[in-house]
C-alpha cells in the first residue's frame, strides 16, 4: 500500500522543474520506460502520489490524444502546484529532448549524417526493461483488485499480442470493467504477469544521410503550415512512434513534399533513440525544414494538445473516481493500459536481450533497483557506460 501524501501538501516549481528536467535528460526507452521512472520518483521517493492517484492519471492519459508520459508529467504537476506546476512540469520533461534532438538536426542538416549511438544503446536498453519490469510489478499490484480484472487484463494482452487496436482494447476493457464483479483479494493484488518492459523504440539510426537542400519545397515552407500540421497530429494521434510515422510520412512526404523518405526515417530514428518524448521528432522535422524557427514551431504546435487536453480532463479524474460505476470502467481502462504496455516491453526486450552481456545487465540493474533501490536515475546511466564500455 503506497503511503498517503499528506491533505493539501503542495511541491515547488523549482521541484518540480528540477525532477522533469533530470527525468527528461536520461529518460530513454518511451512511454513505458518513462512512466515507470515517474512512478519511482514520484510514487516510491517522493511520496507526491499515491500508487492508486498515479495509476488513475495512467488510466487518464490513455484515453486521450497526445504523448502519454508527457501527459502524466503534466498531471503530476497540475496535482502537486496547480495550473503553474502544469506547465512547468510539462515543460521541463519536455525541453531536454527538444534541445537534444534540435542539436542533432542541427548536426544533420550541417554534415548530412547522425552520429553513432548503438553503443550506448546496447547498455541502456537492458536496463530500460528492469526499470519497466519493476514497475510493471509494483502497479500491477495496485491495479489488479479482483480476479475479474485480472482475467480482463489477460484477454486485453492476449487482444493486444493478436494486433486489435490498443483504442478497441481500451474501450472494451472500459466497458467490461463496469461489469467486472469486484471482489477485493486481501493482501496483494492478482497480478502475476511475467511481461516484460518498455517502449516503442525500434527504428535504427540511418548511415549517412541526404540533409540540407534535399526537401523539396522546404524553402518555401510556411511557419503557420508547419504549426498547424503538428498540432493536427498532436490533437489526434493515439499510437506509439509507428503511428507517427505513418502520420508524418502522410503529411511532409507525400502531402506537402517538404520532406524525402530517408529524412523521415532519420527524424523518426532521432525521436527513439534520444531521451525524453518520441514527439520532439517533431523538433528534427521543423529544423530541416525550415532551421530553428521552424523546431520551435514544430515542437510547440505537437505539444500544445496535450497540456489542453490534461488542463480539461485532469479535474475530472477525481470525479470519476468517485462514481462507481465510472470508476469501475477506470479500473478496466488501467488494467488495459498495463497489459498494452508489457505487450509492447515483451517485443522490445526480445529486441534488447539479444545476448548474455544485455540479459546480465538487466538482472544486475533489477536486483539493484528492487532489492537496494539504487535510483533508475544511476541505472540508466551506468548502463550507458557499460555500453561505451563493451562497444569500445
């Protein structure tokens, strides 16, 4: 049971700031991946949320449009500071990668090429799927309340595994999660899932790569297109980094032509394997199109959904919570929303534990992280250095 944090209790901006720009610069893996660093610092540390009030945002951020760990940065700051915490918070997870991702386009557009990263990778990947793994376990616990949720969660991963739709799945689990008869287990929950951990990163980073003055039309672009573009994606796209590719390649490759084939897999590359949110892919597309107005554009208008969206729906999350039969839909709803996220950590880790060097490091960084709970902040980083370590 996750303690209460206290009746009215409030955190700085300056708190605030400091963790979502610290979780923004070494938060690598996606959604899953960053979720589960949030729930460490703000559910185990930090002691800001309770584990049920962190798992109802989960539920939240699932049934809107937008990026999810984005979107539960900016919940967890409008509950702890108000409209100014969701800003803020929202801001800082955030600004890192965009910088990141901004110098790297920057990179490109100069060299015609992106700078090897796989090394790296090697090592944190791993310990991307312990941190996932733990969190995974530890929410479960808190999700999964009767054995009816728990069959629910096994038909939503089965669902998932056989490729419905994560919205259907979502959406039927709402519905049968109102249904479910809820008989509270004593103890722990029912959740015994193996699944494994993370994210939607899996496009590898092009070699060389055609750069500055191979858009087509990108001189011509306008500022006011380009943001009304991003915040179209922004307002509609559900998915994981697949989905926005397919959104992107619609729009800047074969719709407005300001983009080539091999500059879109490069931006998409570039949002997967930097830290922080998948959408500053955004940030790589508006600097190769039209330099670094163009990024601020880009990167604003893909954003800027998501803080409207949590400003509507946050203060309705406690009221739904409230309703029984509302909240016995969240409780489908978060269920989904944890089977989605071992369906897609159980495909990823076959990607990552390709060998006795990453399946070693993932047990090492499990063992630090539940038996010592050494901070996924050092892991992630450790592992990045073991990586540079064994690639060199």
């Amino acid at each position: 049971m996750s303690a209460r944090p206290s009746e009215g209790s409030r955190t700085s901006l300056a708190e605030l700031a400091a963790l979502f720009l610290r979780l923004g610069t070494i938060a690598f893996g996606g959604p899953a991946a960053h979720i589960a660093m949030m729930e460490d610092e703000v559910v185990r540390r930090r002691q800001w949320l309770t584990r049920e009030q962190f798992l109802d945002y989960l539920g939240a951020t699932n049934l809107i449009p937008g990026p999810n760990s984005t979107e539960m940065a900016i919940h967890i700051g409008h509950a702890r500071a108000g409209w100014p915490g969701l800003l803020v918070a929202g801001a800082a997870f955030i600004l890192p990668a965009a910088l990141m991702v901004g110098a790297l386009a920057w990179s490109y557009v100069r060299f015609g090429a992106l700078p090897e990263v796989s090394a790296i990778l090697y090592g944190i990947k791993p310990v991307v799927i312990a941190v996932v793994i733990q969190a995974l376990w530890s929410l479960g616990r808190s999700a999964v309340k009767s054995y009816g949720l728990a069959a629910l969660g096994l038909v939503a991963m089965t669902a998932a595994a056989l490729g419905v739709h994560e919205l259907a799945v979502l959406a039927a689990a709402g519905a049968a999660g109102a249904l479910v008869v809820r008989r509270p287990v004593a103890g722990r929950g029912m959740w015994r899932s193996s699944a494994l951990a993370a994210t939607a990163g899996a496009l590898p980073v092009s070699t060389p790569a055609i750069a500055a003055g191979a858009v087509a039309g990108g001189a011509a672009a306008s500022l006011g297109a380009l943001f009304a573009t991003f915040a179209k994606i922004g307002a509609v796209l559900f998915g994981s980094g697949y989905v926005l590719l397919a959104f992107l390649r619609a729009d800047f490759v074969e719709r407005l032509g300001w983009l080539t084939e091999t500059q879109l897999l490069d931006a998409v590359a570039v949002g997967q394997v930097t830290p922080g949110p998948v959408f500053t892919t955004a940030t790589f597309v508006g600097y190769v199109v039209a330099g670094w107005p163009g990024a601020v554009v880009a990167t604003v208008g893909i954003f800027l959904p998501a803080f409207v969206f949590v400003a509507l729906s946050g203060p309705l999350v406690p009221r739904i919570r409230k309703s029984p039969a509302a909240g016995a839909a969240l409780d489908g709803v978060i269920v989904a929303s944890l089977a989605l996220m071992a369906v897609v950590t159980w495909q990823l880790g076959r990607a990552a534990l390709v060998d006795a060097g990453t399946v070693i490091l993932a047990v090492a960084a499990l063992i630090l992280l539940v038996g010592f709970r050494l901070n996924s902040v050092w892991l992630v980083a450790g592992g990045g250095l073991t990586g540079l370590i064994l690639g060199s």
